[in-house]
C-alpha cells in the first residue's frame, strides 16, 4: 500500500539555484561493486551468495540542466532537469528507456517565497534520504526497507504544483504547500493514474546552523486504481543535528491503517577526507497479508574524498523480518535503493532484493 503513497517532495525549499545567470550542466557518475547472500530468517531459502557490476549504490547517475535568469523587480525564474541512467548497462529505469526523467521543475521566486511546477521527487522518500547517513542509497540505505512504514522506494509526483513560503519569522524557516492530481511510483506496476487522484501534502521546515527539521502531513485519494476509493495519511516527523564531532539523524513515519516505521543514524568524520557511518532502519506493516509484520536492518559505511569531486564509498548492511513472504526489503532481501525500478540506479535484477545481507564499494564522481 505505502508504494502508492507519495508526498510532493520540495524538501529543504526549491529556491532559485545559487548560480550565474545561463545553464549549468551538471551531474554524476556512480560505479563498484555489490555483493549479497545469506538466508532470510523465516525464509527458508538459503541462497548464494552473489557477486556483480553495479552502478549508482551511492546515488543517481545522472545528468542534469540548471537555468536562472533575473527577471527584475525582484523576481527570479529558475529551472532544473535530471535525467537517470544505467552506467553498468546503458538502460534506464524502463524499459527499452536510455533515460529517465528524475525531476524537471520551473520555479518562479520572490519576495512571496518560490512557486515551483512540474514533476518532483515524493516528500516521503526525500526526508526519508535526508535523515538518513546514508542518503537512502547503498546496501545500508533506509529506502530499501518496504512496508507500510519507512522506505518503500523512491515516488515522484507529475503535474505538481507547490509553494514554499518566504522564512516564517524566523531564520531557516519556511512552509510548503503542495498539490498533485497525478502520481507517478518509480515501481511501474504500482503506477496510480487516472485524473480523480488527489494528493495534497502541507509541513514545516527548519534548516539553519546545526540544526534541521521537518514535520509533514499529507493525504491522498486513490481512485481508479482497482482499490476503489481510499483516503490515506501520513504524517512524518525527521531531524538532524551537526554536534561537529559527529552528527545524528532520526525520522518518524506513520501510515494510516498501513504501518510505521522509524530510523536513526549517525555519521562521525574520522579525519579531514574520511567520514563513518552507522544507521538502523525498521518498519511495521499492518493489514493484508503482511498483518504486523517487521522488518529491521543495521548497516555502517565509509567514504573518502579522493578529491573535491570524487568519493570512494563501501557499506554494510544485514536485515532481519519477523515471518516468511513479508516483503522485507522490497523483494525479500538486500536492496541498494527502493522500488522495483531499483535499475535507475543499476543492472539487470539490481532493483530487486536478494539475501539477508550486503556489502558494496564503488567510485562516484561528481560534475
């Protein structure tokens, strides 16, 4: 149920691009290695272990175009494009697709805050990635535990339209305002159409010095989809805060009559270039066949800058469920990011989940 809910993701503001009039191309290139095996508690499948290429475990490989332009009187028109793609194997998220569209936004910004249209990341799995060490992605990332409560993939919104308001009184704060006629899940198979679903989605967010926050509530209505008709809410509590020796992370997210779910984490630099990290994700599904179901996973990484634009990563990650056919981790194991359309950001069968536990390790560079 969850990878039908998606929220209208503007996280921390789609302000004007800090940038010089003209386009910016920008993107990254994301490849290494993944590993995965081991049973699955009460799956009683004991599997191989499995060796590949993959790419994009530390993030999206992708391309995209800034534009900015001053329109005087205080107003600025931005714009902003992401296109994903497979560095291992040439293909985007669908098939027979060289690329897929992540994100194309136009933003009109002033004195009233910024009015963004377009197709835009879920609210959901933004702040899901943003207090997470991890991003979301990688064998130890949040979003690749499913169920009705954190994680479930990565969802877009089409046809958004979105207001963030200028700071509340208050430095670092603002308010987002969202509407979606349109939803789009990166799982093709759970896509929701049809001109009667609605999604509307409001919160208040806090950045500024060490501290950063969110509080979001959203609701949607499905219709068309074979369900009938259903309202459903979420309600999404993260924070972060920079101690300077180390920074802590932990989200809350509750699904009405589908689950919640929970993460902490914590990333600590170990000299100027290296930094650790450690994350604990879990999630209850409630209703169905998935009734009070858990899934848990525990993880811990590394990078190191190798220069200003280009990272070594390597993680861990080890998952537990509660009872066989739960859906821990999408598919039944070890994802390096949500949604069965995990191959915008690797190969072949690199979307779906294998095995109880994971290690990856690759080289991201950034443009």
């Amino acid at each position: 149920m969850n990878k039908k809910l998606l929220a209208v993701a503007l996280a921390t503001a789609f302000a004007a691009p800090a940038m010089a009039e003209g386009v910016q191309i920008y993107g990254a290139f994301d490849v290494g290695v993944l590993v995965r095996g081991g049973s699955e508690d009460a799956v009683g499948d004991a599997r191989d272990t499995r060796y590949q290429l993959g790419s994009g475990m530390n993030g999206h490989n992708f391309i995209g175009f800034k534009m900015s332009e001053d329109l005087g009187n205080g107003l600025t028109l931005s714009g902003d494009a992401q296109f994903a793609f497979n560095l291992d194997s040439g293909e985007g998220a669908l098939q027979g697709s060289a690329l897929r569209t992540i994100t194309s936004t136009l933003a009109l910004s002033g004195d009233f805050g910024t009015v963004v249209a377009g197709r835009t990341g879920g609210a959901r799995a933004a702040w899901i990635k943003k207090y997470d060490p991890f991003g979301g992605f990688g064998v130890a990332g949040a979003l690749a535990v499913t169920g009705g409560g954190v994680g479930g993939g990565e969802d877009y919104a089409n046809n958004v339209v979105a207001w963030v308001t200028p700071e509340l009184g208050l430095t670092g704060l603002k308010g987002l305002l969202a509407y979606t006629s349109t939803l789009d899940s990166q799982d093709v198979n759970t896509k929701v159409t049809g001109s009667s679903d609605r999604l509307y989605a409001i919160a208040l967010m806090y950045d500024n010095g060490p501290l950063s926050f969110v509080l979001n509530h959203e609701k949607l209505t499905l219709i068309g989809n074979g369900e009938g008709t259903n309202d459903l809410r979420v309600y999404t509590a993260g924070a972060s805060y920079d101690f300077g020796v180390a920074k802590v992370y932990g989200l809350y997210d509750g699904l009405t009559n589908a689950g919640t779910g929970w993460q902490v984490g914590v990333s600590a630099p170990v000299s100027e270039k290296t930094t650790a990290k450690m994350g604990y994700v879990t999630t209850k599904v409630r209703g169905g066949t998935n009734n009070e179901a858990e899934c848990s996973k525990v993880g811990v990484g590394l990078t190191h800058d190798l220069s200003k634009r280009t990272r070594f990563y390597t993680d861990a990650a080890y998952l537990t469920q509660a009872e066989a056919g739960t859906g821990c981790a999408n598919q039944g194991g070890i994802n390096t990011y949500g949604g069965t359309h995990g191959s915008a950001v690797g190969g072949t069968g690199f979307g779906t989940g294998y095995g109880q536990w994971g290690f990856d390790a690759g080289i991201r560079h950034s443009f």
